[in-house]
C-alpha cells in the first residue's frame, strides 16, 4: 500500500523515491496511449484567398517512392527502358497526361495540383523522408537507417501542427496511422516526432488496422470493470500526485506521463472521439468505394477524424509481408507487376475515394489532401526490372483546402531525370501547406529551451495557391 500525502503536509520530504515510482505508475485503469500531447498556442488568423483556407491536411503517404514515370509525369516519347511498359492517359485537365494505371484520378485533375520538379537530392528513404516532414536536410544526406538523433532533431509537420493548432474534442490536433515509418528491422526515419519541441507536441500515432472485422483503437474502451465514475476518481488521484510534485518542485519528472494520462482521459471520456473511430458505422458501400484494405480503410479513417475536428492526419502506406518487396512502393524488382496488380489500383482507389467522398461532404474546400512520397524512382529499370531510388527530382500532387486545381508547376528532362524549371524543395513544400492552414512561414516555434525556430525556411509556391 501506498499514501498521497496533502500538498501542504509537512511530511512532503519524507516520501521515498521507489514511492514516487510506484504512484507514477497510476495509469487511467491501465491505459498506455503512445505520443498525447499538451495544449498548443491559439491558430493564427489568416487573410483572404487560399491563406487560412484549410480547416485540416490528409497527407496520403505513398512510403517507399512512387514513380514519377507511371503517375504524374509520363514520358510517353522516351525509349521503353525509360517509359516502362505502361502507356498514358488524358486527364480532366487540358493537356495533362498521368499514368494509364491511375484512371479514377485522372477524372479528378481539375481539383489537383501536380508539383513535377520536387527535389531533395537525397536517394535514401529515412534522411530524404526526414526532409520531406520536417523541410530540413538531413545531416549528413544519403544516411539509411538514420534514427532519431542530434543533430537531426527538426520537429515534424505534425509536431508543428500540434505545436500551433490547440487539440479539441479529446482528439489531438495531429494524428499518424496506421503505424509509423520504419527501414527493416523496425528501424524508425527521424522526423516523425516533435524533436527539439518537445515530446508533448508529438502527433499521436495510432497502430491500427481499420480493415479488420474487430478494429478497435487500443485504449479506446475502459478497462474491464471500470466504470466512467471510477476512471474520474483515478483522475482525481492523479491531479493531487500532480499538485504535490509541483509542491516539491519535482513536476517536471512526470510531465510527459501525465500529459499521457490526460489525453488518455480526455479520448475515453468524449462521446465525440470515441464516434470518430467508429469505422464500422459507415455505409459498406462507402467502405467497399475506399477499398477494404489496411491502407484503404485507413484512409477512410483519416476522413473520419478531419470530421472530427483532428487538424492533421498523415496516412501511411503499409507493407504486405507476403508480396514483392513487402508490398511497398520501394520497387527495385519486379516494378512492372507490382505497380499494375497491386500498387497503383489501391492507389488509385483510395485517393480518388478520399477526393470525392471530401467533396461530397462539403469538406473538400477545406481539407487540403497532400499526395507524399519521400522520392521518386530511377529513369531506367535496373538488372531485376525495379527501379531504385531517386531524390534528384520526383512527382507529389495536392488537392483541395485553397489549392488551384488543374496545375501543373514545374517540369523534368525529357527521360524524368533531372528537373527543367519549378523547382520546389521539402522546405517550400512545408511553407505552402500551412500557408493554407493560416500560418505563414516566418511563424516562429521555440523549443524546450525557448530558442526561436522558423516554421519553414523556404517560400509559399505561388502558383498553386
């Protein structure tokens, strides 16, 4: 057995370490909620046309490096080592041509933005997916199986997001599903946490299959055999552990636990957050629209908490450990036959379901969809008929939330190589999305030690908004 003394006791300094242990491990009925966070600073306003435009961001990450050549930037007039095996198709809007295995979102160009020249110079999936979340290049560049570590400490676009838009609803301003990004072995990419911010200000990532009969967010229900009225009292009996911390001066030790705790409570106790994930309530034939895959329904999810009032949802690409190359977009064999069974329809699928569901809803408007690689794929096919990776220059598309759609910016050398003009770094990428939230890129964040950090170090590309 364990006592809390009263704040005001004199006994205060007598409470042994391994007690301190002991309450701190006091959860809410046990619950263990990876990544909540604190209260984030008031929204900026924002001037009319696009800036402030967007209420949320859905980033639709394709993890492993979509090709440039069978999606966004054919090369229909290259030789066929180059081109691949796949023709292309017109689009709604005149005069683009996207990948023949994209049909659905080729219906949909005149509410998208294709950015054709993105560069990161970086051919190694975590330090040029580093760049792309946070706007910084990775030190060094070409750093596989880089992990969270100084110098490489830049807070990612969701830690910026949770930083700058207060959590609402019992939800947190920025979300990660259905499971991190990770090299094999498990390894993660820097850049997915808040880093110098703090770990309060991490997006909460959620590990999930929404696809599963029985989907169910862990921590999401109380624990058996406590009730709503029990879970109150645990809370009650954290604040007072709390307040007699601070008395000792002793209250940064558990910040981060308790900010846990908090949102842990805050998520059970809202009838709101707990609706969000209640993906079994939509229609099937919604859910058959967005594909009845991890990543299918995952995105449907991500639809269902911008509802919900979560400003920032990235959606990962999951693997598929029983296919080639575990089912990612990391293609350095057998290109040809993933991308046409497997990659590209439940691509295709999902990001045109999630475009007109949004519309349909009213939300497209207002909801800025980002469709994210961390690089493309090589001009020519390698030995094993893959191709490998290619920072040099790469394909991403936006869609809705004060974007113009039907916009082509920036454009590559006639086999896909190397970019021609337009060019847009990780860095103007960043300044351009909360451009459209309403935050401009000289937005100053402070880290843990109060040391001014600039939202973004690049430039708002002006011709999508």
């Amino acid at each position: 057995m364990f006592s809390i003394p009263d704040p005001g006791s004199s006994n205060l300094g007598h409470v042994s370490r391994r007690e301190w242990l002991r309450i701190g491990g006091i959860g809410l009925g046990g619950l263990s909620l990876a990544s909540l966070a604190g209260l984030a600073p008031a929204r900026a306003s924002g001037a009319g046309g696009s800036f402030g435009r967007a209420k949320s961001v859905i980033v639709f990450g394709l993890l492993g490096g979509p090709p440039q050549h069978e999606t966004w930037d054919p090369k229909p007039g290259a030789v066929r080592e180059i081109r691949g095996e796949f023709g292309s198709i017109a689009s709604r809007t005149p005069g683009l041509m996207v990948g023949e295995l994209m049909p659905r979102t080729a219906t949909l160009t005149d509410r998208i933005a294709v950015l054709r020249a993105m560069v990161t110079n970086d051919n190694s999936h975590s330090s040029s997916g580093y760049q792309m979340l946070t706007g910084i290049p990775h030190l060094p560049l070409g750093q596989e199986n880089a992990t969270p570590k100084p110098p490489n400490m830049s807070p990612s676009l969701g830690a910026m997001a949770r930083y700058l838009i207060p959590d609402r609803g019992g939800l947190p301003s920025a979300i990660t599903l259905p499971e991190h990004m990770w090299n094999d072995g498990n390894i993660p990419w820097p850049g997915q946490d808040a880093g110098d911010l703090g770990r309060r200000y991490d997006p909460w990532l959620i590990p999930c299959d929404p696809s599963a009969g029985s989907f169910a967010v862990p921590g999401l229900d109380l624990p058996e055999g406590v009730s709503l009225d029990r879970l109150v009292g645990r809370r009650s009996l954290r604040d007072r552990m709390a307040s007699t911390l601070d008395a000792l001066g002793q209250g940064g030790t558990i910040d981060q636990f308790d900010a846990h705790g908090r949102r842990a409570f805050d998520l059970i106790s809202s009838g709101q957050s707990r609706k969000a994930f209640d993906i079994a309530s939509e229609p099937d034939g919604v859910r058959d629209r967005y594909g009845r895959t991890r990543f299918g329904q995952s995105v449907l999810l991500a639809r269902r908490l911008v509802e919900a009032g979560v400003s920032l949802v990235q959606v990962n690409w999951t693997r598929i450990p029983d296919k080639p190359n575990q089912g990612g977009w990391d293609t350095h064999a057998k290109h040809n036959e993933l991308i046409k069974t497997l990659l590209m329809p439940m691509m295709d699928q999902a990001y045109s379901a999630l475009l007109e569901d949004l519309e349909s809803r009213g939300l497209l408007d207002e909801t800025l969809v980002v469709w994210f690689g961390e690089f493309g794929r090589t001009p020519r096919f390698n030995a094993a008929g893959g191709r490998d990776h290619w920072g040099r220059v790469f394909s991403l598309a936006l869609a809705g939330g004060g974007v113009r759609g039907g916009v082509v910016h920036g454009s590559s050398d006639r086999h896909g190589a190397e970019p021609m003009e337009g060019v847009v770094e990780p860095k103007d990428l960043i300044a351009t999305i909360f451009h459209c939230l309403g935050f401009s890129p000289e937005t100053v964040l402070r880290d843990q030690l109060g040391r001014p950090l600039p939202l973004s170090r690049g430039r708002v590309v002006e011709a999508l908004v």
